[in-house]
C-alpha cells in the first residue's frame, strides 16, 4: 500500500494518532521551552550571586525573597504595577464594553466594518511607535497641554506619572478587551435579547441579567490579556512613566543587564506568575472558564 | 355577540428596506381564540407576530391591544408574552430562574417568584427538573419550559412562533392536543404561526392564511377548507383538485368499476389509473380522466382489504363525486360562500 494511504487507514482506525501527531510540535515546543523556562526561572530564584566575583552560586536559598520583602521599595513597586494593571483592566472592560456592543449588536455591516478596522488598524503599527506619541501628546509642552491652553484651561501636569502609564496602557491594550467581548456578545442568540424584553425587563436590566453574564467568558479573556500584558511591560514605564515609576519588569530589567544578579530578577519575577495564577483562579471561581 | 376584539390590526405595513413584508395589513382577533396566521415562508405571518409583540415596529398602521395602540410601546411594556421558535431559554439560568424571569422582572419578591414558577413547572410536568439548566434537557421539555415561561406571566395574549417546528412528528401531535388544552382551559387568547396546514388545521378556532405579506382569507378551518376564497388557500390548505376555477378536494372522490351505475347528484367521468401510492390510512390515486385532466384521488381504507377495488396503474375507472363537492373558488380575497 502507498505510504500515505497507509497512514491515513491508521490514523481513521486510531483517533489519538491525528490528534497526537498535530500536537506534537506545539506540546514539545511547549514544554521544552514554555514550561522548561518558567522551571528554570523558578529554580534560579534561589540560587544566589558571589558579590565579589559575580559569579551563580547554585544552591538552596531564600535570600533573594527576604533581601524583595525586606526593602520596601520593592514593595512599592509591586504594588504600582498590580495596581496599575488593575485599572487598566478596569478603564479597558468599561471602554470596550460600548464598543463592542455597538459593533456586534447595533451597527449595520459598513459601520460594523469600519469600527472592526478602527480597533485593529493600531495593532499594525510598532507598540514603540506609539508609546512614543503618547508621550509627545502627554509631555508638559505637549498637544494635549497646547489644547488645554488653546481653550482656556489650565496645564494637567500628568506626563510622566502614574497616571500618563494608566492612560497609555489603556489605550495600547484596548483592543485586546475589545474583541473577545464582542466575540462573545456575538454569540448571544438574538432571541435571548427579545425574550427578556418580552418578559418585561428594560434594555439595562436584560443587559445585566442575561448580556453580562453570558460574555463573561469574554470579558475575562479580554481582561487575562490586559491585566498579563501590563504586568509584565517595561517598555511603556521607562518612556511614559518617568522617574520613580519603576514596574517589576524594570527591576528585573536592571538586574539582568545592568546588576547581572540573576538570581534576584528570577525571584521577583516569580511574583507576577503568582499573580496571574491568583488571578485566574479568581476568574474560574466566577464561572468564566465554564463555557469553554 | 361575539366576544371583544383583543388584538387589531389597522393598515399596517412593514418594509425591510425595498422588501415589502406586509402591505397594508387589516386583521382582527377576539378574546379567547386560538387564531392560527398560516402561510409559506416569508409569506408576512411571523413579521404580524413580531410587530404584535413590540420586536419590530411598522411603517404605518395601528396596532391595538385591548383598544390602545401599542404601536410605539416597547416590547417590555405589553402585556403579551411569546413562545419563541428556538425556545430562547436562558442557558446560564436553572429552569425555575428562566420562569421566574417575568416575575422577577415585575418586582415580585424572588422566594414567592420561586414559588409560582415552581407550580408553572409543575403544571407542565418538569417540577423535577427545577433546578436544571436548558441544556440538560430534550427538545420537548425545552419547548414546555418556554411554554410555563410565557404563561407563568399571564397574558393577555400569548404569542406562538412555530412552537412545535423542532419536534418529531410525535411528539408535536402529543403537544398539539395539549397546547390546545391548555388554550382552553386558561382562556387566554392565543395567536399561533405556522406553516403547517393540519397543525393549523386541527388546533384553530379561526386562521388567517397569508401569501406575499397580504391575508388571502381569514375563516374557521371548515370555511377554509371547503369554501377557500382564493386557489392560493384551497392549494395551501390540504390537497387539491383545481381545475380553472373549480375545486374538488381529492377524498370526496370515488373510484369504481368503469360500468358502475351512476346515483342521481353524483357526476362521473372515465379516466385510467396511472398511480396508486398506499399510504396506511389512505391510498392516494393519480387518474388521468378521458377528457384530458389529471384527477387526484384519496380513498380511505376503510373497508376490508378483500371487499375493496383492488386498482393498479393501466386499470380502467369511473371517478365518481357528489355534484355539490365541485366548488367554485374565485381567485380575490372576498371569496364566493
């Protein structure tokens, strides 16, 4: 028998061989290189540096996370990147939630189009690019101070602070709020949406009691982006953020290139992983992951 | 008298862009019917639905609902409630929580909302499925769920959309004979759409049948079977014999041997057999008649299988029919009676 029909008989009278032969290549790069860093990472982050030499010392040892929880600067930073996280994952889900809605729900199929563009069309464009005209519009002598002045307000002095990062991560990870929520809300039967009118509720109130809770799932996807994507930036912080606006992905930056300790970058960075990991448990507690 | 107009409609239209769904429709149902709108698809019935229920709002016309015009009144504001094709259940909701939505939704307090949804489940024989979400259950019990969802509200109208189009043929009759039960013994007035003649048929008090978003003849099933206004409804409803504008429906017709005798007020014709399909109850028979027409016939199977015709395609017949069951249909929507 030709060789190719003899493994497409094989492969119809044993269903895991497809299955296992397409995942081959994923699984391994996955393991081998996904799972085996993070191992590796975790592992590291109890090694130690010799400060004259500078060279690894393996071993078993916890000083990396007491030199984290003894400084309270580190503190500090972890919960500025948390935080800030957390609101950008909150400014996101509430701007994208009218966005997606009206694109999937309400907008005829040109405008639908249009807006479907209007939210990819900046994810062709360099993240840097971006980043870096966010902080010509937020800088002191910047398009935004010009306007304010133009109209008669006076200067926001919000370049390079907390709140020029809220303000650009929300902006760079809309999208990816956006189009799981519309995704979902997409797959609400229409049907749904009149039979609770039917039954006497409002707009508002079916929006709550049948359109929130059946986009869940999208809404926490959007929101696993948003919130990973911040967490672990070091990019926008550096240029947009200013002094004293350090991220956990700057201090591992520094450690790495600049301090060359290893072994302390890997153990803070051990943090956003748990994180995520609370995260996430959080999200399958609130039903997001039951529809998958 | 007859009972009060409940739901009338007054020259409504309905356009989706260029395509005319209804042109300027009039209809008029009363209190405590079951008023079937019948008619192909796209023929304008589930779009009368839809505006009676707020879904959709006409171009022009009135729409009363117990003498007020709700034409403008969104869906949430009419005391009608639906029974929708899909069923429409809410998948995240348990069974109670999808028939208490109405209650809930009029501010009935959640444990007596419970409550009453519980007794609504009960009446359709699902109590013990309460706590259970739509997907674990069968086409039937999804489509009784949506039935206590709507009626636990009690309306003023329930509104039917092809409610038993996703049942096998079974179980639709089983729920046909209930549906009409339950019409009867709440008194709610019902309007119903399907495509489905016998459906229509076996469960209206009156029924409208529609063609290209206009009523071709609104009646009681017997009127539009026996008197259909128009060669859409006598060929819509049931099978027919059109010849011109004569009517002949095909079980008032009898096959007998070519040199049969002919009774006073029968008319007869010589025709050949040329099919005979035997479909249990019935046997179907396609006739060519000496003068040219074609000739369909329904006999019942009736009689002991020995004692009957025993007709094969080539057989020579004498089809033989009551002179007053050849009726004269005139193709408008008045209609001759």
């Amino acid at each position: 028998m030709h060789p190719l029909k003899a493994w497409s008989s094989f492969v119809w009278r044993r269903g895991w061989a497809a299955t296992g032969a397409l995942l081959a290549l994923p699984g391994a790069w996955f393991a081998g290189l996904y799972l085996a860093a993070i191992g590796a990472m975790f592992v590291t982050s109890f090694w130690s540096v010799d400060p004259l030499s500078g060279t690894l010392i393996p071993g078993f040892s916890l000083g990396n996370f007491q030199a984290l929880l003894s400084d309270p600067i580190y503190t500090k930073i972890a919960l500025r990147t948390v935080g800030i996280a957390a609101s950008v994952t909150v400014t996101d889900i509430l701007l994208a939630w009218p966005v997606a809605y009206a694109m999937v729900r309400l907008a005829g199929p040109r405008l639908r189009a249009v807006l479907m563009a209007a939210v990819m069309v900046p994810l062709w464009s360099s993240y840097l690019a971006r980043v870096y005209a966010w902080r010509l519009i937020l800088a002191h002598n910047g398009v935004l101070n010009w306007a304010l002045i133009e109209i008669g307000l006076p200067r926001l002095h919000i370049g390079y602070s907390n709140w020029a990062m809220w303000i650009v991560f929300s902006y760079l990870w809309l999208p990816f709020m956006i189009l799981p929520i519309a995704a979902s809300v997409e797959r609400i039967a229409p049907s749904l949406l009149e039979a609770s009118s039917d039954l006497g509720e409002t707009g508002l109130r079916t929006f709550r009691r049948v359109v929130l809770p059946l986009a869940l799932p999208g809404m926490v996807a959007g929101a696993i982006f948003t919130f990973s994507l911040t967490l672990g930036d070091y990019v926008t912080p550096m240029l947009v953020g200013g002094e004293g606006s350090d991220f956990i992905g700057n201090v591992v930056y520094s450690n790495v290139g600049v301090t060359n300790n290893i072994p302390f970058a890997a153990a803070y960075a051990v943090l956003p992983l748990g994180v995520m990991a609370g995260f996430l448990l959080i999200a399958r507690r609130l039903g997001a992951f039951d529809a998958l | 008298m007859a009972p009060a107009p409940i739901v009338e409609l007054q020259g409504v239209v309905k356009s989706y862009g260029a395509a005319v769904a209804l042109k300027r429709l009039d209809l008029l149902v009363r209190a405590g019917e079951f008023f079937t709108l019948l008619g192909p698809s796209g023929s304008g019935k589930t779009t009368t639905l839809r505006l009676i229920a707020g879904f959709e709002r006409p171009d022009t016309g009135r729409i009363l609902l117990d003498g007020a015009d709700v034409a403008d009144l969104a869906p949430h504001l009419r005391h009608v409630n639906t029974v929708f094709q899909d069923y429409a259940l809410f998948p995240h909701l348990t069974l109670v929580e999808n028939v208490a939505y109405g209650l809930r939704a009029r501010k009935m307090p959640k444990a007596q909302a419970h409550d009453e949804a519980e007794k609504a489940l009960a009446a359709v024989k699902l109590d013990a499925f309460a706590g259970r979400k739509p997907a674990q259950l069968s086409g039937g019990q999804r489509q009784r769920v949506a039935l206590a969802r709507a009626m636990v509200n009690k309306p003023r109208v329930l509104l039917l959309d092809e409610p038993l189009g996703a049942l096998d043929l079974k179980l639709r009759h089983q729920m046909q004979a209930e549906l009409k039960k339950l019409q009867h013994d709440t008194g709610i007035t019902f309007i119903y759409v399907t495509h489905d003649q016998d459906e229509a048929l076996s469960m209206s008090d009156r029924i409208a049948v529609f063609s290209h978003g206009e009523i071709e003849q609104v009646g009681t099933p017997f009127e539009l079977y026996e008197r259909p206004a128009s060669a859409f409804v006598a060929d819509f409803v049931g099978s027919s014999n059109l010849w011109d504008s004569m009517l002949l429906r095909p079980e008032k017709v009898r096959l007998l041997a070519p040199a049969a005798p002919v009774p006073a007020g029968f008319e007869a014709r010589p025709g050949v057999v040329r099919e005979a399909v035997y479909l249990g109850a019935v046997t179907r028979f396609g006739v060519m008649l000496a003068d040219g027409r074609a000739l369909s016939v329904m006999e019942a199977n009736t009689a002991p299988r020995a004692e009957r015709l025993r007709l094969v395609p080539g057989d020579e017949v004498l089809a033989l029919w009551p002179v007053e069951a050849c009726v004269r249909i005139s193709n408008n929507n008045e209609g001759e009676v």
